[in-house]
C-alpha cells in the first residue's frame, strides 16, 4: 500500500528527480495541439495529441502517426512518450495521490459522476473517435462508449460503499478494526479493441477507491484516451489523478518497464495477451507490487442436443462476429453436439450470409469493420489455411475482402478438428470454426483443454446439465443460453492463464484497496 510516510513526505525526498524529456517544460500550453487528417471533421476539443501530465497538455520529443485500419490514412500524429516522459507522468500521479486519497468519498464521487455526464453528452463524437481509430462499426462504437460510461457511474456509486469492519477479540480491553486503504499510484495498460471501456472499467475502480491513474493506451487508439482525459479535465478531476502517455509500439516495451518498476507506483493493471501479461509479471516481481490481468481467451461454444438451435445460432452470431471477432470473450470453439450438428452449421451459415455486412465502420449498413491491421489478417489467413490443409471444409467466407488488405470475410469452418491451429489458438477474428462431438463428457474435456479460461458459453434445455456444464467448465464466466455476458454490474476476469483479479462489479474496486488491521487495545 502506498502511503506517503513510506517516503517521508509527498515530495518523496529520497528519490532522485525524474529525468525531464529534452525541450520540454513544465507547465500548460495554453493552445494544446489537435488532431489533423481523418478526424478533421470532429470535435476539435476532444482531439488531442500532447501527452497529459498532471493537469496540462505537454508535447513530446517525439510524435508517431496513427492510422485508420480501413484506409490506411493517417489520422494525425501523437506525442511519443518514453522513459523520462514516464517517470514524469508517475510522479505526478504520486504527488497527487499524497492530497486525492484524502478527499472524502463523496466528493469523489460526484467527480466521477460528473465524468459521466460529460462522456454521455460527448457520446457521438466519442464513438466517432472509436470508430476511426479501430475501425469498428459505428453503432458498436455507440455501443462502447455508453458502456464505458457506465463503469465511471457505477464506481461513481462503489466510491461510497467502501466499509470495513469491527472484529470482536477474546480480549475485554481490545478492539480490532479493519480498514481499507488506496494501493496508491495505479499503471493501467490497455488495449486497442475497447478503447475506452478498457479504461473506464479500471480507472473508474481506481479513482473511486482513492487512487491516482498513469494510463498507456494502445498504440493503435491513443485519441479515445486522450478524448477522456480532456472530459476529466472538464469535469474538475484534479490534476495528477489522470495521466496518460500514449507511445508508440517501439516504445512501448521500455514504457512498459518503467512502470513496473517505478518505486512510486504501488499496483499494475493490464489488458492484452497472455505472452506480454507475462512479461510485465517478471518486471513487477521485482518490487511485489499489486497486480491485475485481463489476459487472453479461447472461449468455448457448446451446443448440446437439447438447445433451441435459432437461440444457438443468434447467441453464436453476437458472441463470434461482434467487433469482427476482435474481442477478449469472443467464441473461438464451437463445439456442437453430432444430432444437432448439420441443422446449426446449415442455420449458422445462412445467418452470416444474411446479417453480416462487411464494409468501413461509418457506413450505416455495416456490420464488420476491418481488423486492426494486416498482421491480425494474416493470424486469421494462417488458421484458415492450415485448417483447411488438415481436413477441414469451408462453408463460408474463407479469404480475404476485396474491400482492402485489412479486411478479412466472415468465415465458417466445419470438419474441424483437435488438431488444428484454430482448435487450441486464440483466432481473434472472424474465423468460426466447428468441432462435432458426441457426449458431454467429451465436449467438457475439449472446452477445459486449453491453458487460458476467460469466458465459456453453452446452450442446453437440460437443467441438470446446465448445472453439471456450468460448475465444470474452467472458465472465469459462463453464458447459459445467452451469447453476450457483459455487464458493469459482474466481475469480469478469466482463470488459469487467462489473467488474475476482476474487474467490474462491487468486487473491482477490490483490486485498488488494502486491507490494514488496527489493534485498538488499552481500553
């Protein structure tokens, strides 16, 4: 737990300063440079390209382009922070923390609250920002932003129910109490595919608990954070609470680092893949710091005989295609049961072909924007290939669009099996592969085969086997007839590798708090 006595004052004197990034200086710029090129024609006061540091917009030494993963154009260019701009952006957020974990609950609260407010005004030309950057589809960037709202209203609501407790003691002339304290300083690294829920969902958690955020968004959607902080501001979030550093993805890896092993920041919250998750736990070890992880998927889809086949069929569509099956709990495994299998894959393949629309994320029609770049369609290429090299038969879909190199068909596989590279790796696309099994038994141990467990799904009008299904699968959340699981109101997290803690929920703000037992004796 962080506590500003450990360093003997908020000024923490025994540590040397933060190198200053070469040119900059400390203060606000009073005309803070915006986005040019695909953004041009949105809000120009939410786009933001300087890094923000304890309450100012401040350049960089360095700036790298993002691009819109539909065209390709280059949507502006964003401060490219590194190691200096870092331990700059911590130290704030510790000199912060020393006056924020004071301020009482409710006034955190409407804070928070107030954040809210802002991001719902502002919600279409954030979804825009969104839409843009990741190339999701407009109405699923809508979708997105009211949900990260969501999280800053519910932990908005959480700030005021932190309690502790009153223990009773075999001793007459004691009491004992148990506290609840903020971490301190929290490093948030996030993701590209939920740019601004990815952050909400931790910040939220973490502001209301007391503590203060440095935040390193993704590489590829650095406007979407940068477009909150702006609203922070607006909203009279105090300076320090709120910082981020965008970087590049050459830089990321140092940036990455710094903040693990900062000796001022007390807890790492990080969402992405198992491989850089474990990454980031080698550099934490060093200092046991307080850690929480969102990590990789392989969600299993199981349809047993018993299930209404048009339920299976419309859950399977919303929890494989959303986001172009770019998401963390997106289904990855369908395993579907030998007398119910031809009517699913017959049903299945009609539904793609029918309600699927591939195109750029602000044209109406569209269902499925473009992967995030060419390296993710080439994941995607690689399973279908290999794939149909072992045995397998496309249905559907199978290649890339003709609408540019970012876009990849919706794809349904049948004749699957164990053995192929999209039975046992995360695909993250639109790649729907389908396994035919015979017993329950057999349909659990291919589900819990995997060394990841996020989210698992499974349709059945069996209640026994709902039941039996539900308590054996390995999974850290479980759809029961039911393709989308999310909601601000659940815990959110994976077993096995697929990361540690939860988020959401009145279990996230958990994750930014330590408990302290206090022996109150003499009485």
């Amino acid at each position: 737990m962080a506590t500003c006595l450990r360093l003997r004052s908020c000024r923490a004197p025994r540590l040397p300063p933060a190198p200053a990034a070469r040119g900059l200086r400390p203060r606000c710029s009073a005309q803070p440079r915006r986005s040019a090129g695909g953004l041009a024609g949105l809000s120009a006061a939410l786009l933001r390209t300087d890094r923000f540091v304890d309450g100012c917009w401040l350049p960089a030494a360095a700036a790298f382009p993002v691009h819109d993963p539909a065209s390709g154009a280059e949507l502006g260019l964003v401060a490219d922070c590194g190691v200096p701009e870092t331990r700059a952006a911590v130290r704030a957020a510790y000199e912060a923390f020393c006056s924020w974990r004071g301020v009482s609950a409710k006034e955190r609260s409407s804070l928070l609250r107030k954040w809210y407010d802002l991001m719902i005004q502002n919600k279409d030309d954030l979804a825009k920002i969104i839409t843009a950057e990741s190339g999701k589809p407009l109405k699923e960037a809508q979708g997105e932003v009211v949900y990260a709202a969501l999280f800053l209203e519910w932990f908005s609501e959480e700030a005021r129910r932190i309690y502790g407790d009153v223990i009773c003691t075999p001793a007459r002339d004691r009491r004992a109490l148990v506290l609840k304290q903020p971490v301190g300083v929290a490093a948030v690294i996030t993701p590209w595919n939920f740019p601004s829920a990815m952050i909400t969902r931790k910040v939220g958690a973490a502001l209301a608990a007391g503590c203060t955020v440095v935040v390193k968004p993704a590489e590829h959607t650095p406007f979407s954070a940068l477009a909150l902080a702006e609203l922070a501001n607006q909203a009279g979030i105090p300076p320090g609470v709120y910082n981020v550093i965008p970087c590049s993805r050459k830089k990321a890896k140092e940036v990455g680092e710094a903040l693990c092993t900062d000796p001022l920041v007390s807890k790492i919250s990080f969402t992405g893949s198992t491989a850089t998750g474990k990454i980031l736990l080698h550099h934490v070890a060093g200092s046991v710091k307080r850690v929480s992880m969102e990590l990789g998927g392989h969600a299993p889809f199981i349809v047993f005989d018993s299930a209404n086949v048009d339920q299976a069929v419309a859950g399977a569509m919303a929890s494989k295609f959303r986001n172009s099956g770019q998401t963390c709990v997106c289904s990855n495994r369908f395993l579907v049961q030998r007398g119910i299998h031809d009517s699913f894959v017959k049903k299945f393949a009609e539904a793609i072909k029918t309600n699927l629309h591939v195109g750029n994320g602000f044209e109406e029609r569209t269902t499925q924007g473009p992967l995030i770049d060419e390296k993710a369609v080439e994941k995607v290429e690689k399973h279908v290939s290999d794939a149909v090299s072992k045995g397998a038969t496309v249905v559907t879909g199978g290649k890339r669009h003709q609408l540019g190199k970012n876009f990849f068909e919706p794809t349904l596989l049948s004749n699957v099996t164990r053995d192929m590279l999209c039975s046992h790796e995360e695909t993250f696309g639109p790649l729907a592969p389908v396994i035919k099994f015979d017993t329950e038994d057999e349909a659990v141990a291919i589900a819990n085969a995997a060394d990841v467990g996020l989210a698992g799904y499974f349709y059945s009008q069996d209640p026994a086997q709902i039941w039996r299904v539900a308590e054996r699968l390995e999974v850290g959340m479980v759809g029961v007839n039911e393709g989308l699981i999310s909601s601000v109101e659940c815990p959110f997290g994976g077993v096995k590798q697929s990361g540690l803690g939860r988020e959401g929920s009145k279990y996230g703000i958990d994750e930014y708090l330590e408990l302290k037992y206090v022996c109150f004796g003499g009485l």
